[in-house]
C-alpha cells in the first residue's frame, strides 16, 4: 500500500513524514464523520405564527415552532410512535419514549432562544428482568420520569417508565436495563381494574409536593369516566373533569410553582380526527383547580395530530409531541410553545 502511495504523491523521501500526516487526517476524518452520524438532524421545523385559544377564546398559548420528525433509526431505536418526553437539565437532553420499548435522546438547539434544530443522538432498547429486549405486549411503554435529571452532576440520570397491558413502573439505568420495580398502589397491579389493557398507565411525573404521580388514561372501573385524574402512591385519585366526552388523559407536566399540565386527547373518528384540551392544573389542600388553556381542534386547521407527551423545558416554554403510530401517512410532531402565565 505505502509503495502506490509513494508512485502517486512523487514524495518517496518523504515517506516517513507524509505517509504518517495521510494516516493522522484520516483518523480525523473518520472521527468527524463518526461524530456527525452519531447527531443526525432529524427534523424539518416551520415558525407558524400560531396562537391557539382557551375554552373561551383567550389566546393563552403562543407556537413557537413545528418540528416535523424523519421516521430515521439509530442503533435499532426508530423515532416512530412516541408517547413521553422529558428534559434533563444537567445533560441538556430531549428524552423521548416510544411505544415500543425505546428510549431515544435528542439535542434540541437552540439560536437566540429560537428552536433551529433537532439532532438525534442515541437510542437504547428497554430490557426485562432476564436482560433482554422487552417485545409484544411487555413493551407498551408510555410514561416517562427521570431521576437525578437536575442534580448539577452529568451522567447520573436515570428513566421511571410506566406501561400498560401489563401495568407496572420500572426504573432503568442509562443502558435500559432495570435498576428495580417501584412499588405503585395495589388497585393499578391488577389489569382487571381497568376499563383496558391498553387504557391504564399513560403517563407518570415526580412532583415537589406529591411525589410520584401516576395518570391513568382513563378512570379505574367503578369511577367517573368525566373524571380524569392520577394517583399518588398513597393510593389516592386526584381528579379534574375531562372537556370532551370520553376525553382521555395522556400526558402530564410540571409547570411553575408546583402546578401540573395535562393533555387531554379524544379520537372522534376517521373524517373528526383528533381533539386536544391542554388543562392547567393547580393543586390545593385536597383537590385540583383547573382551567383548559388550549384547544387544538381539527375545525381551527392546527395540528389534527395524536398528542401524547408534553414536558416542560424552562420558564414559561414546553415541548409537546404526538404519536404517529408507526403509520405512513401520518407523522410525528414536536410543538414548541410558550404559556406566558
């Protein structure tokens, strides 16, 4: 090899200097195309000039920016059916949980407080008490939580996900597999206490005050369909009623001063589509005051899309996404907005 070399660069006397200076760029060349392939920009985002209304047509929500995703896959984890997302602060890192036991990373970039990009990072399979891949229906995961995720020390994050068929909530390491299984209230261990198997734990959220909080899609059997809400681990429902007939709860967020946001989501159908109420949720002694801040509806021309995750990322500005359900002609959103309170 070092003989062509010398033939087509003419610089045999200089062997010793030139050969090892080709070797040293291309090891640097590899390293950045290594490194560009391991954050690939994932996302075609618009700035629509967006204000979407409250129930009695207040615009309290104010669109920043619309990241359409590519369908790409990395290390075996497709950004394709997304149901959860959270924000670690310390690794400034978009998590985003998909429905099929992945947990993808995305970096979100910023320029001037704008969202420009969306760069995926890495993805990890979740794996079960036997260290290997979760498949069928042990792999319905759909709430996400992180731990030490603001704690000012890098590298110790850990993921709390809810599932549901078969509901539990697991605590992962950075490699997906299980650190333990978290104990949660003996009426959400049964299956047979929901009004589904694929209608139990949609979303979970640790809260300054409450602790572990987890939502469940819709009331357990036995209570009031109206009524949405979750548990904390003391077993009790904190309700607030749903704004649409047979609105389901799908997502939850801290917001400022301990309150919560919820996305409520209600499917009417092939030629409705999907309707989405955002709830403001506050949380005194012993009940919730709410107020719906947001209608995204199919009738307003704005996002007619499956919103299952919302995750604050600082101040006043949150990220929502929907879930494509693996389904071609649909697609996976990421909203950017501010909720000025």
């Amino acid at each position: 090899m070092f003989y062509y070399l010398e033939k087509l660069l003419n610089v045999k006397a200089m062997k010793s200097q030139v050969i090892p200076a080709l070797l040293v760029s291309l090891c640097i060349v590899t390293f950045m195309f290594s490194q560009e392939s391991a954050a690939e920009s994932i996302a075609r985002i618009k700035y629509p000039t967006i204000s979407i209304k409250d129930d009695v047509g207040d615009e309290l929500i104010h669109v920043q920016a619309v990241a359409e995703l590519s369908n790409i896959t990395i290390n075996g984890s497709k950004a394709s059916e997304l149901s959860d997302l959270a924000w670690d602060n310390d690794e400034q890192i978009l998590y985003a949980l998909s429905d099929n036991g992945h947990l993808l990373s995305f970096k979100a970039v910023f320029n001037d407080n704008k969202f420009v990009e969306l760069l995926m990072v890495n993805g990890i399979s979740l794996h079960d008490g036997k260290n290997k891949k979760l498949r069928w229906k042990n792999s319905d995961s759909e709430g996400l939580a992180l731990i030490n995720s603001s704690n000012n020390i890098q590298g110790d994050t850990q993921f709390v996900v809810s599932f549901e068929r078969l509901a539990r909530v697991i605590q992962y390491n950075q490699q997906g597999f299980i650190e333990k299984q978290l104990e949660i209230p003996e009426k959400l261990k049964n299956n047979s206490n929901y009004r589904s198997k694929n209608k139990s734990l949609e979303s979970i959220l640790f809260h300054d005050q409450l602790g572990l909080i987890i939502g469940t899609e819709y009331s357990l059997k036995g209570k009031d369909k109206a009524q949405l809400g979750f548990y904390t681990l003391d077993g009790k429902f904190w309700s607030f009623p749903a704004y649409f007939h047979d609105g389901a709860l799908t997502g939850l967020s801290s917001a400022n001063d301990n309150d919560l946001l919820a996305l409520e989501r209600v499917y009417g159908g092939f030629f409705s589509g999907f309707k989405v109420a955002l709830h403001h949720l506050r949380i005194t002694e012993d009940h919730i005051e709410t107020k719906v801040i947001a209608l995204f509806l199919p009738e307003e021309g704005f996002f007619n899309d499956n919103f299952e995750g919302i995750e604050r990322h600082k101040d006043d500005y949150y990220f929502m996404i929907s879930d494509d359900n693996n389904h071609f002609i649909k697609r996976t959103l990421l909203i950017y907005f501010k909720y000025p309170r």
